[in-house]
C-alpha cells in the first residue's frame, strides 16, 4: 500500500501584524483533529533570536515555555490550548536556529568546502525542519505560521522554502494569508487594495494563495469578497469573512460554519476520515463562555503593561488565559483588572489607594524579572495576606510572597533576593549554584531551570486539596530558589511549604493553611502554561473558588 503524502499548511499575514494569524493557525490545526487527522502546528519567528528567552516581554509578549524547556513565542501557547496538547521544540523555528546551525555545519567541514549560501543552504535547513516537525509528530498534516507580515524582509527565506516545497509537491502544500480589511471611521467603508496589495507582494515571491481570511471589525460582504477573489485570483467561496468577535473561542466555530476545513481538505486532496472527535467538547465550552454572567473580579499586579502610551497584556496572556478557563468552568464570568505595582511604591502612597484594592475578589502577581516595580507588590501583598483577600503568586510571585513573610512576620527586615540586592543579611530568595556558574559566564540565553520538572504534594495542604494527587509535573522559567537556609524558621513562623521537588531541596509550592487565610499560595513553577481550555489548571481553579466565596 502506497504511503500517503505529508500535508502542509503555510499560514502568512498581510496589511500589519497582531490581526489574529496565530489564533487562525490555531483555529485551523483545531479544525482538522476535529475530523480525525493528526495534526502539528508549526511557529515561524523570522528574528535573530535563537529563541525568545531573552526578549523584552513588553515589546514581543509573553515568553511561554514548552515541557522541553524551550523558550518560545506566545503563539505556541495558543497551538496547545486549541489542541489541548504538548507540542514539542520541533515545532518552533527562528531565523537564529537555522543560521546558527548552518554557521556551526560551515565550521565544521560539512559542507565538504562548497560556498555557503542563503539559496540552498539556509532555505534546505529550513526546509529540512519543517519536514523533521512532521516526522516527529508522525502527523498527517503540519501547520505552519510564518511570523511576521508578507513585505518584511526578515521571513522571505521561509516564504521561499515553502514555494519551493510547492514547486515539488503542488498537491501536497496549501497558502493561507490572513489580512486585514481596515474600515476607516471617515468612510464607513471597508477597503479591500491593502489586501490586493499584499497578495501582489505574495505573488512576487512566486506564491499564490489558496485561501484568504479576512480579518476587520465587521464581517465581510459578499461584493468585498468578489472583488478579492477576481483581483487575488481565489475562488470566491476561499475568501472567508473573519470579523471581531467577543470571544476567540469561536473562531474555529465560525471557520467550520464557512466550510473551511473541507475547503482545505480538498486543496490537499484529503477524504474526511471516519474516526473523527467532532468539535462538540468545544463547542459546549464555546457556549458556557457566552452564557455565564456572574462577575469575578481578579487583579493582575505587574510591571509589564505599559508599552509608549498604551497599555497590552500580552506579557501575561497565559495566565490571563488560565483565569478565564477555571472562572467559565466554575460558572463566573472574569472580569480582570490590570494594576501597575509601581503606583503601591514609595511612601506618598496613601491608605485609600490601599482600600482600593479590597474591592477585587483575588489578587495574582505573575511572574517577571528584575527591580522594577518590586516594592510595590510587595505592598499589595502584605494588604492581600493580612486582609484575607485570596491570593496567588507566579514564579517571582512566590518568591516575593516568601520575601514580604520574611520582612512583616519573622521581622527580616532586610530580607530580599539576591537578584535585587546579593548583599542583603538576609537572602531568603537566592540564585541556584549552578546557575551562579552560567552567570559568571555571561550565559543567559537558554541557562534558566525551564521546562517540566516533578514536584511532591505535601497532603492536607491546599494544593493537594487542588490537585488530588502527591506527585505532580509543572514548567518552569527561573534562576532563584528560596534559600535552604531560612526553610526551617519561615515553617516555624507558620509558612507550609507544601510543594517540594522529589530530593526535597528546592521549594515548588508555598501557602498558609486555610484556618489563617483563605487562599494564600505561591508556585515556583508557572501554572498557567499547561492550563488549557478544556482542561482547566486546578490551582488556578482552587483560586477562582476562594474568590468566589470573598464575593
């Protein structure tokens, strides 16, 4: 029996960036498990960056970081979600993987002395990464999203790669571009020539698209919708209409409404298998988002909003994530608030903009890096543990909750981390001996303790009661640990350290028992990366349950 052919997908974006391309890729890969296929979503980023561990999280967004460790785009955090899996490091390419490792085959002879170039050399590396992601996935079809707009210059090489595939497997790859249809306020008409203009640019490199989603405010009418296909030459029925929506959950949804996944089924002559899951899981969750009400007020005390005048939360997307897949699941609607912890700094700050903060049902300060902003959360978290008002602490969350309980309940008042101040007389956050190493070495990218590590479950504790179970797996992105050293008084001042790693070295979970307060606990690891929307994470539910009770 004659082997069936590998699939792919290349998804581009054009007009501008942040129109939707990856929750499409996602909504696609969605699709088509759905129908039966085995699927893997592939991220392009297009920059230098061997991987996005040492990115500015307010210019690029949340790092989010895979079981493997690597650290990624946040677009990799949507595939997993959508298909409620774990991807693998093969299904994330950079322009600095692939230059990195064809200058390291160049040092080492293996090009047997041939001049090394960007055709063929870069464009087979990526080539050959692409075909690799599908073969460790042994998927039928591969997704992959090209970072990036159509016109940059920085993801030609990988529009290039995927034409040539295209050249020699025309039944086997298909184009998705995802514009946008601006409808200038002036107007009030939506302008179809910056999507003419982008598939031309498209069509420059020797690519013609398959399918055209149509991203704008309002959804397309059908004249729009002829005058692209006759002016991009695609069938009138392979533009689809992508309007706002108030939730991204029904993207796949409305794709499925507007037959795409038939339509791509048949670009890469694909039959409909019989084994299919339906999207009837999604569609019941697609349904409680829009239907619950009840409001649950949750603060995000952080440092990272701010970007020139406006204010994203791109940084924090994952947890924001988790929050609403544990609220939808206990029947509340989240309504999250953003608080910058520098406005709790200093000490002109009065005690009304404290009381402001009681008037939300749970606080969470995530995870971050650095000085800035750290003496006002620490306030917030003194007001949350002596107000009783639920609590939960992210990576640097956890470690500032262990500082503040140093400072106000063993009365350290020079307690810190050696990451703020390695001075400090009393370092009850320090850096990871081995990590000291790849400090002094100048090795930052990549050196972190990321990815799934095991954890013990201390029982009777909350985050037993959370999880059900003693022996856990979490990701994690950090360099600091809560120093062995001040382990013994902080549990004799009543701090329950009930997670810990299986050598019981390293403090995983930290809370106070429920008869002190309702729900104060903090995570070394970070939680919010393996919460899905169908599979809720049960921390981030034990938290949503203590702030429903507050209300």
């Amino acid at each position: 029996m004659k082997k069936r052919a590998h699939k792919f997908i290349f998804v581009t974006g054009g007009v501008m960036s942040g129109v939707g391309k990856g929750i499409a890729t996602s909504s696609i890969g969605a699709l088509l498990q759905a129908k039966g296929f085995v699927v893997n979503l592939l991220k392009v980023d297009p920059y230098l960056n061997v991987d996005a561990g040492t990115m500015n999280p307010t210019e690029h967004g949340e790092t989010y970081v895979l079981d493997s460790g690597l650290e990624t785009d946040q677009d990799m955090g949507n595939y997993e979600r959508f298909l409620n899996r774990s991807l693998s490091q093969d299904d994330y390419i950079t322009s600095g993987m692939v230059y990195k490792h064809v200058i390291e085959a160049e040092r080492a002879l293996k090009y047997g002395g041939h001049c090394v170039e960007a055709i063929p050399h870069i464009r087979d590396e990526i080539i050959r990464r692409f075909e690799n992601s599908a073969k460790v996935n042994k998927s039928d079809i591969t997704v992959v999203e090209i970072g990036g707009t159509v016109g940059d210059y920085q993801n030609i090489m990988f529009i290039e790669a995927a034409r040539t595939m295209k050249v020699y497997h025309p039944k086997d790859v298909a184009f998705v571009m995802v514009s946008y249809m601006p409808v200038p306020r002036k107007l009030g008409e939506m302008k179809s020539k910056p999507t003419q203009n982008a598939i031309r640019q498209l069509n420059s490199y020797g690519v013609n698209t398959d399918i055209i989603i149509a991203r704008s405010e309002v959804p397309m009418d059908h004249k729009r919708k002829e005058k692209i296909a006759i002016s991009c030459s695609v069938p009138v029925e392979q533009v689809i209409s992508a309007p706002d929506i108030e939730s991204v959950f029904d993207v796949p949804l409305n794709f499925e409404k507007d037959n795409l996944g038939n339509i791509l089924l048949k670009l890469l002559n694909l039959r409909h298998k019989r084994e299919t899951v339906g999207m009837k899981d999604w569609e019941t969750f697609a349904a409680r988002v829009k239907s619950v009400k009840k409001p649950v007020h949750i603060a995000i005390v952080g440092k990272y909003f701010n970007t020139g005048d406006f204010v994203l939360t791109d940084a924090y997307v994952s947890v924001l994530e988790a929050i609403k897949y544990s609220a939808y699941k206990l029947g509340y609607k989240p309504v999250i608030h953003t608080v910058n912890a520098r406005d709790y700094e200093g000490l002109k700050v009065s005690k009304s903009k404290f009381q402001e903060l009681k008037k939300f049902d749970g606080i969470i300060v995530p995870g971050g890096f650095g000085e800035s902003g750290i003496e006002g959360k620490l306030a917030v978290i003194c007001f949350a543990r002596e107000n009783k008002i639920p609590y939960f602490g992210l990576c640097y969350g956890m470690q500032l909750m262990v500082i503040e309980y140093a400072r106000n309940v063993l009365k350290l008042k020079d307690a810190n981390t050696a990451e703020i101040n390695p001075k400090s007389s009393a370092l009850v956050i320090d850096i990871m001996p081995d990590q000291k190493k790849k400090i002094a070495a100048g090795n930052y990218g990549g050196s972190m303790r990321l990815g799934s590590y095991s954890a013990n479950i201390l029982k009777g504790s909350m985050a037993y009661e959370a999880y059900g179970k003693i022996l856990i797996q979490e990701r994690h992105r950090h360099r600091y640990e809560v120093n062995p050293d001040y382990i013994k008084i902080l549990k004799e001042a009543g701090l329950v350290f009930s997670g810990q790693s299986p050598d019981g070295v390293l403090m995983e979970i930290a809370e106070l028992p429920k008869k002190i307060h309702p729900f104060f606990l903090g995570t070394q690891f970070h939680p919010e990366f393996i919460a899905r929307p169908l599979s809720p994470h049960p921390l981030f539910t034990a938290f949503i349950k203590a702030a429903v009770r507050r209300k």
